[in-house]
C-alpha cells in the first residue's frame, strides 16, 4: 500500500525555500512507493498559517496522510500541532530542518523522525579558508558551484553535506554547541535526554 505524503514548503519569495523543495523532490519524486497528497508553500514561513494550511490539507485528505516533509523545525510543530489535536501525533513521521531547541524535543517525544541539521562550525572554516586564500591573492578551493538567481549566473561554492538528525544522534547537536542541553532537557524531556546520555 503506497503512503500518502504532504508537503509543506517554505516561503515562496525564499530561494531558499525554492532550493529545499526542488531537492526534495529530486529526491522522492522517482520513488513509487508514496501518492503526494497535497502540497503548499507557507508565505513568510509563518507558523501559525503553516498550522492553518496544514489542518486544510489533513480535512481534504480526510486524515489519510501518512507522511509529511515539512520544510524547516517551526514549520514541523505546526503539523504536529494539528495531529496531536487529531490524536495521531507520533504516529505520522514528519520531517523538519534547523535543528531547533523544540524540534530536537519533538524528536525525543517521538512526534517528529528527524530535522536537517547543518553545523555552524564547518560553515564558520569553510569561510575562513575561502577568505584567507583571497587575502593572500590565491584561488580557493572550491568543489562545486550554485546558481546566483539575482545576477543569473553559476558561482563557484564549497558545498557541505548536512547531517540528518534522529532520536539516537540528538546528542551530535548539543555536543557541538548548536543546542544546549539547558534548553532541549527541560520538563517531559529530561528522562529521554538522561537515557541517551545527553548532559
């Protein structure tokens, strides 16, 4: 039986948002085992109207989602909002991105699978090596290139792989100083947090 999906997209005058969608639909559009049922771009990545596309999106399927990607963390706790008032929050895998204090959390409780997360420190040397190569007149290394929408033209670009973030490397987030534990081992999740060992 093939799973039906939602997707709830970023803004629509973010290219960022453009970019996330186009890869994920790189990804799973040639895969055959899932119906997209719905999907919509939520305007300046608003949460509250992401929880109102998202309800709009679960009554015209009648409740028949199984799945949904959503585009970043803020985004993903509005649909979890909306399934946990149906009562089927942790029972729908959603996806998320940032790595959040409150994404994290719903990823311990279980209501969301996992969020992007794309560490800080490796942006933070990549740029440093690229300006240090150019102060001392050299060619950076570089080992691919993305489009300039605003000039219309490719830029060379040191790409960096995310890191998909589950329940059992949660830890990875806060030992990098992304997250702190202060934050995300609060109340009903402090007991997930002691059992994988996150202080």
């Amino acid at each position: 039986m093939e799973a039906s999906i939602a997707f709830l997209n970023g803004s629509p005058d973010d290219n960022n948002a453009t970019l996330f969608s186009e890869g994920a639909h790189e990804v799973l559009d040639p895969m055959d085992n899932y119906t997209q049922v719905a999907e919509q771009a939520v305007p300046e990545w608003d949460n509250q109207q992401a929880a109102t596309i998202f309800e709009q999106m679960y009554t015209q399927a009648g409740g028949d989602i199984q799945g949904v990607l959503a585009a970043n963390d803020g985004l993903a706790n509005a649909v979890i909002s909306i399934l946990g008032r149906n009562n089927v929050a942790g029972t729908v895998p959603v996806t998320g991105q940032d790595a959040t204090a409150e994404g994290l959390q719903n990823i311990l409780a279980g209501r969301q699978c996992m969020t992007v997360y794309k560490p800080i420190q490796d942006e933070a040397q990549a740029l440093a090596d690229l300006a240090v190569a150019l102060v001392n007149g050299e060619t950076p290394e570089v080992d691919g290139e993305v489009e300039d929408t605003e000039a219309d033209r490719m830029v060379p670009a040191v790409l960096l792989d995310p890191v998909s973030i589950f329940r059992e490397n949660v830890s990875q987030v806060i030992e990098d100083g992304y997250q702190t534990a202060e934050d995300v081992c609060t109340g009903e999740y402090a007991a997930a947090c002691t059992e994988l060992g996150i202080q």
